[in-house]
C-alpha cells in the first residue's frame, strides 16, 4: 500500500515493456510516486523494487471480471493524487478483416477498449475525492485508416472520443489522449514483420532511425501531465 509520504500514484496498464516500462523507470526515480502496474508480470527490475514503491496487479486485461480484481486498489490507494496512463494495447493481428476471427475480435476489443474504459469507471466511481489525471496513450492510427489494421484503428479512435466525453462529463478532472509518435517497441518489430500495403514504410523508419525511444516518449509525456 502506499505510505504516508506518497504524494502520487500512477496506475499503468502495460508497465512490463516498452513505453510502460520506461514510464516506471522515469517514475520510480521520484521517492514521493508509489506505482501501480497491471500487467502480466514484472521485469527484473521491477522485481527489485520496495513494495512501498511499486505494486504489481497481475492481471490479463483480455480475462473477463476485471472489475472484480480491481477491487484491491481500494486497498492501495488513499487520499493521493491518482494517475491512470492507458498504456496497454494490441495490434496484431494485422490481416484483412474478412480473415479476422471471433477470437481476434473479442480479445482486442477487450484489452483495447473494456479494460481501459472499466479502470476509468472504476476510479472515478470509488475515489470521488482524490483528484485525478487520466492518460490515454493514443496512436495516430486513430485518425488515419490503415489497411489490415481495422481493429486497431478503430479501437484507439473509440478510446479518443472515450477521454473527450468523459472530460466533459467530468470537468473537475484532467482527461488526456495523447499520441507519442512511433516509439521502437516490440510492436513496432511486429508491425515490421507482418504483411499489408504500408509495411514498407515502417520498415523504413527503422532503416532511417526515425523511431523515438521508449524513455523518451515517456519523459515528453510525463512533461506534459505533471
């Protein structure tokens, strides 16, 4: 649980890769955050850390009764200032709609949208007093049509329009959906080496360096909500 020194707590989904990972690397650096990660498991590192510091809810964001293993964060949390960055997502896999199967859909669906959108509902609903930043970690795939990405686009332009309604609907909190750029992650590598008509120009951001790190993306980001 977090201590009596807490001043910050950042809830992030996906914090055991890529850009979720660099954010608790840059976070963990400040004594004053206590970080909770829902995630599958913990890196190395993350292993190492005090538990006064780091809290891993181990969970499948694809799993049903989410709402049922959120129940702990009533434990960890208490009058801090809460952050939640939607940082966990899907893409593959990246074929043409006619071959996607149920399976496919439910489960990107799932950790794309209703888990996100259920984290949401259930902070505002039990910390009605602690004040809040929600982070959705948005793509510009959310406002450009992909081929074989359907899923994917779609589900991170819901996840837009999700934050601006729920800025208005909740004007005392702060709502951002922010799109880091291209970051060289593992997703990247996947989108790499699947097969639609643009898979040449990501290939050559990587030829030509034009990927953002992790740690910076996380930094710029972290720029922009604290």
């Amino acid at each position: 649980m977090a201590n009596s020194t807490t001043k910050k707590v950042f809830i992030i989904t996906g914090a055991n890769r890529g850009l979720g990972q660099a954010f608790v690397e840059e976070l963990i650096k400040e004594p004053s955050n206590y970080i909770i990660s829902i995630s599958r498991s913990r890196t190395k590192d993350q292993a190492l850390y005090d538990s006064s510091r780091f809290h891993l809810l181990e969970i499948d964001l694809s799993e049903e009764n989410l709402d049922s293993k959120l129940s702990v964060l009533k434990n960890l949390i208490d009058r801090q200032e809460v952050y939640f960055i939607n940082n966990a997502s899907i893409i593959l896999p990246i074929v043409k709609i006619e071959n996607l199967t149920y399976e496919d859909i439910e489960r990107t669906l799932a950790v794309n949208i209703t888990a996100a959108t259920l984290i949401v509902k259930f902070i505002i609903r039990h910390f009605k007093t602690n004040a809040h930043s929600f982070v959705n970690i948005s793509s510009g795939a959310a406002h450009r049509a992909i081929s074989n990405w359907s899923l994917y686009c779609s589900s991170k332009a819901f996840m837009d329009i999700f934050f601006k309604a729920a800025q208005v609907e909740y004007p005392n909190y702060r709502f951002y959906s922010i799109d880091p750029g291209v970051i060289d992650t593992a997703m990247q590598e996947s989108i790499r080496d699947s097969d639609f008509p643009e898979v040449t120009n990501f290939q050559n951001l990587k030829k030509d360096g034009k990927l953002k790190s992790a740690a910076t993306a996380a930094s710029e980001i972290l720029k922009t909500i604290l």
